[in-house]
C-alpha cells in the first residue's frame, strides 16, 4: 500500500499553476510521472503522489523538473481562471478510477498518435533526403558528362588541328617537290641550249690538223656532239618478301586486289574517314596513334583512334586490349570489360606467341571486375594470367591481396 503525499504545496496565476512535490529521499531516476490534461500522478516508492485536476490543462505545454530533493511542476491553464482548490473535491473511489482510466486512455491515444506522427515525419525526412540525394547525382551526373563533352571537343579539336598540319605539311612538301623539278628542268633546258650553242659553234670552225708528212694543215669538220636525253628505268615493286622465282605473282596481285577493294569498301561506310588522308586509313597507323595519345594521357582520344582502327579491321586484338586500358583510365569498367572479353575471342587458338597478350587481357578484365567490387570474377581472371605467366610476381602479389579481400582479412582495396 502506497503512503499519499499531502505535505505538498501550490500556487497559481491566472494561466499558471506550479506544485512542488517533495520527494522524500528518493533518488530522481526512481521517480515516475504519469500526466494528462485532467489528472497528474508521481509515483516514487513507497509514496505517490496523486491529484484529479480542478480544471484542464495544456499537457504539452506543460513541464516537470526534478532537482534538489522536489518534483517542480508548472502547469498551463486551458482557460484562464483562478482555481478554487488544486484538485476537486468530494470525488469517490468511483469517480477516481474511471478518471484513472480515461486518463491511461488517452495517454495511449497520445502515444499512438505520436508514434503515427513521427513516422509520418521520418517518412517526410527520407523522402526529402532521397529526392536531395537524387538532385545531387544528377548534378554530378551533369557535371562528369558536361566534363567529357568537353573532352571530347577538345581531343577532336586537337585531331582536326593535327590533320591541318599534315594537310599544310603536305602542301608544302608537294610545292617544294614542284620547285625542284621547275628547277632541274629549267637547268636541264639551259644545259641542252649551251649544248646547242656549242655544237652549232663547232659545227661552224672547221678544226685544223698538220699531216706529218707534208707539214701542212688540213682542215677538218668534225660531227656535232649528240644530244642530251634521259632514260626512264621502272622497277616492279616487290610487296611479298619472297623472291620473285619462289613466289606465285598471279596468286599475290589476285589477292592485292582483294584487299584494296575491301579496305576502299570499308572505307567508304566509315564517315569519319573521309577527312583523313589515304596513308592514314590504316588500323596501324591509328593503332600507334593512339599509343601516342595514351602516352600523353589523353586517353579519350587514344579511344577514338582505336574506334576508328577497330571500324577499319575488327579482327585484330591489340586494339581491343589497348583501348581496355584506355577505358580502365577512364573509369568505363564494363566496357573494359567488354574490350577485354572480346580481344580474348580473338586470340584464340591459346598459342606461345599471344601468351603475353592473354595475360594483358585477364589481367585488365580482372582489375575492371575488382574495381566493381566483383573480386570473385577478378580472382578467376588473376588466376587465368598466372597459368600463363606463373613466375610474374606482382600479380600473384594482386591475386593474393584479392583473396584476402574475399576473406574479409583486408579492407576492400587493391
């Protein structure tokens, strides 16, 4: 049975009611409070303190503060009046009970529509942070892809700056040519009119010669010098590396042939290629262009180089593979991944010559699938470049890091 606590006191305001409670001893963290508009209870065994409200109040306006020994309460009216007593009086056991009740009614009611209200608004505060996290991607989306336009404008200015210099270069080369030949033909041209001149000058003075016998001097009319001319000599060119008496010349330009009709082909469907010279429509040559470019970092336009090679031959691996590194610098991963499956097609049959170009691509496709955190993928692929390269320490060092990754004995980091 709980002992009552009477020796409380009060005051009020018109607004206001505050009441002290003492708390007799008790420590504050025994203390409970249980309050409604019309009914307040402190319960700090063995005593409690109870009280049915003369008048309503404002409960959540209203606090509590416990210190110093005392509950201090300080109560909002909902009307503004003075009270005639603290509690109403003459309310028996009957009254009580039923007030007791209501009063844990509504407090549930309370906590419900609380718990209803916060999810409510932890809904409204997810909401609004995914709609502020999506803004943000978006923007960052904008921005990386306003980034590579702009690279993109700069490696084609650089390519269409590069083709002007060749075209100047060229230009040049041709008009120093033309002078060349002005030159020899116009001293050719002067040594045939000195020619000329001289033999119609000898043609003209007969020459004299003394007989031995006689002593005396004969004239003599010797025959011009004849004229200057020149011989144009023709080699065949030898394409095939064999000699002529081991090779089958029909067979070799049939097949020439071949080529140049599909290459022109080719060509033709390839609008990119109309601006480029015909020494420059060659995979090779766009192949060590885009090494250059790569050397130079400038790796979006080592790719389009290596787009426009793989366009002109899409046979030859080594432009798969090396653009799977370009797109490894560049943070493309599946299409490096993709290069690297496809250059790996290709070098099929697995023979000793193409065992380095193997291992280039398990080992790119690998670090593209460790990058997308797939470490089981790129374990295989590791695994792969070690049969081919066993003695290769640095990527049995990687493989060995990417176990340890997939054992969860590192962080996730190569």
């Amino acid at each position: 049975m709980p002992l009552i606590v009477k020796d409380y006191s009060w005051t009020q305001t018109e607004t206001l009611v505050y009441i002290n409670v003492p708390l007799k001893g008790v420590k504050a963290g025994k203390v409970d409070i249980f309050s409604t508009d019309e009914y307040l209870k402190v319960n700090f065994p063995p005593f409690l303190f109870e009280v049915i409200l003369y008048a309503p109040i404002d409960d959540n306006k209203s606090v509590a503060k416990i210190g110093n020994g005392v509950v201090i309460f300080t109560l909002y009216k909902k009307e503004e009046s003075i009270w005639e007593s603290l509690a109403l009086m003459n309310v028996d056991k009957e009254t009580l009970q039923k007030k007791r009740e209501n009063a844990v009614l509504k407090a549930q009611e309370k906590a419900v529509t609380d718990t209803e209200a916060k999810a409510i608004k932890k809904r409204e505060n997810e909401k609004y942070a995914l709609e502020t996290m999506m803004k943000l991607e978006d923007e960052e989306r904008k921005r990386i892809e306003e980034m590579k336009e702009q690279e993109r404008r700069r490696a084609t200015e650089e390519l269409e700056q590069w083709k002007e210099k060749q075209r100047k270069e060229e230009e040049e080369k041709k008009a120093q040519q033309r002078r060349e030949i002005q030159k020899l033909e116009h001293e050719k041209k002067k040594k045939k009119d000195e020619m000329k001149t001289y033999s119609k000058s000898v043609s003209e003075c007969p020459r004299k010669r003394t007989t031995a016998k006689t002593g005396k001097s004969e004239e003599i009319s010797l025959p011009p010098p004849r004229s200057a001319g020149s011989i144009k000599i023709q080699f065949t060119p030898r394409v095939f590396p064999t000699a002529l008496r081991e090779s089958r010349v029909a067979e070799e330009e049939a097949w020439l042939k071949k080529q140049a009709d599909a290459r022109r082909a080719v060509n033709a469907d390839v609008s990119e290629l109309k601006d480029l010279k015909e020494e420059e429509r060659n995979p090779d040559w766009l192949k060590e262009k885009g090494k250059k470019l790569f050397a130079t970092q400038n790796y979006l336009a080592a790719v389009n180089a290596y787009n426009l090679a793989i366009q002109l031959n899409h046979k030859l691996p080594i432009l798969y593979l090396n653009r799977a590194a370009c797109h490894l610098k560049l943070r493309n991963l599946h299409k490096a991944i993709e290069d690297s499956s496809k250059a790996l097609d290709l070098l099929t049959p697995p023979v000793a010559d193409n065992a380095d170009a193997r291992a280039k691509a398990h080992i790119r496709r690998g670090t593209a699938f460790c990058e997308l955190e797939l470490y089981a993928e790129g374990l295989q692929d590791y695994q792969a470049a070690l049969k081919i390269d066993p003695l290769n320490e640095t990527v049995n060092a990687d493989a060995e890091k990417i176990r340890e990754i997939i054992q969860g004995t590192v962080p996730d980091s190569l």
